[in-house]
C-alpha cells in the first residue's frame, strides 16, 4: 500500500501535485497540510496533528489529535501512523518550504523511513529526494539531473545511466562532486558499499 502525506509546507503547482495522486492512496493530512488537500478537493483518510496551524475546520474519516508538546513534527507522526497501517511506500508532498527547520527534518525523515524497509520519497514540483543506504533505481526521462549528497563519507559509490560515471569512487561529505549529474537514459542505478545520501532528481 502506499500512503501520500501531505504536510504544510509549499505546495505551488495544484494540478500537477494532483496529478501524482493514485487510485487507492491511503490520503493522510498532517495538520495543516489539510489545506492543501482542500485545495484539490480531496478528503483525507487521517487527519492527524495538533491542529495548531491547519486554518478553519476540517474533515476527515479519522482524526488522530495530538498533543502540542510531543517529540515529533507532525509529519513525523503521520509517517509512523503509515507504517502502522501498513504502508510500504510514502509519498512526501508539501515537505519543503520556508521552515528549513521543517523540511530539513522531513528530508532526514526519508532515513527513518528507509530503516523501517520503506520506499519513500519527498516531492514537490521540481524535485524528487530520496534516501540512498545500499541502491538506488530512478526512473525518469533522459537530461533529468541527479544529484548524490552524502551525509557522511559515501564510498564505493557505482553508477549506472548516469553521464558522469562512477566506480566504486568515494564522494565525501560536505563536497559537491555528486551535484547535477545526467540521466542518459529513462532508469539509472546508484550504489554504494558503505554510508548514505539524500539522491535529488530535478527538472528546470
């Protein structure tokens, strides 16, 4: 099952974020991410949060109230509601805005979720992130950029359908090497024997 969790950062394309809807998404508003499902007229599964920022009413088939003073960020609440259910891929939308905090946190989130054994991956109109342990598959089109940013040294890292090649080269921390590399195909692999990364597929 895959669950969509919409969280209250920017969301500036409505029908193209949509448009990445399927049908039987298990829809799940964290707090004032409910706007943004307003927005496209859907209704969500679960409402969860403290409901300190979600702006008039709301409605959903279940709503999970949470404390103000808690040890997670509300989208981190929904990601585990997710995996609770069920859910063996998420989808992030509204996880990037102008709260660094917010969406620094959502980013790393993606880390949680790859250690539980769940797929996920943060979107919103230019880019999809994802988390690299082990391998990594992207599909995309051909001149989409991939970028590889280690979050610690990355060694071993091998690519496959990407420009720039790699073989069991070691990106380092806190370096741009991995910045804006090239499909040149529809897939690409990444791989790397030891560390992680965030992986960002961008379109201009």
């Amino acid at each position: 099952m895959r669950a969509v969790i919409f969280a209250g950062g920017s969301i500036e394309d409505y029908a193209y974020t949509a448009g990445l809807l399927r049908r039987g998404d298990f829809i799940i508003a964290a707090d004032s991410g409910y706007d943004h499902l307003k927005k496209i007229g859907v209704k969500p599964d679960i409402m969860i949060g403290d409901m300190d920022s979600v702006s008039g009413g709301y409605e959903a088939d279940e709503i999970v109230r949470l404390n103000v003073m808690k040890d997670e960020t509300d989208t981190e609440a929904a990601a585990a509601i997710a995996a609770e259910r069920g859910a063996d891929e998420i989808l992030l939308l509204g996880a990037m805005g102008s709260r660094a905090d917010h969406s620094f946190a959502n980013m790393l989130l993606l880390k949680k979720l790859s250690d539980m054994g769940i797929s996920a991956c943060a979107a919103n109109e230019k880019n999809e992130i994802y988390f690299l342990d082990k391998t990594l598959t992207l599909k995309g089109k051909k001149n989409d950029l991939v970028s590889i940013l280690p979050l610690c040294e990355l060694c071993g890292v091998t690519t496959e359908g990407l420009f720039y090649a790699l073989s069991k080269e070691t990106l380092h921390f806190g370096a741009a090497r991995g910045v804006s590399n090239v499909m040149t195909a529809e897939e690409c692999s990444i791989s790397a024997e030891s560390g992680c990364a965030l992986v960002i597929k961008s379109r201009d």
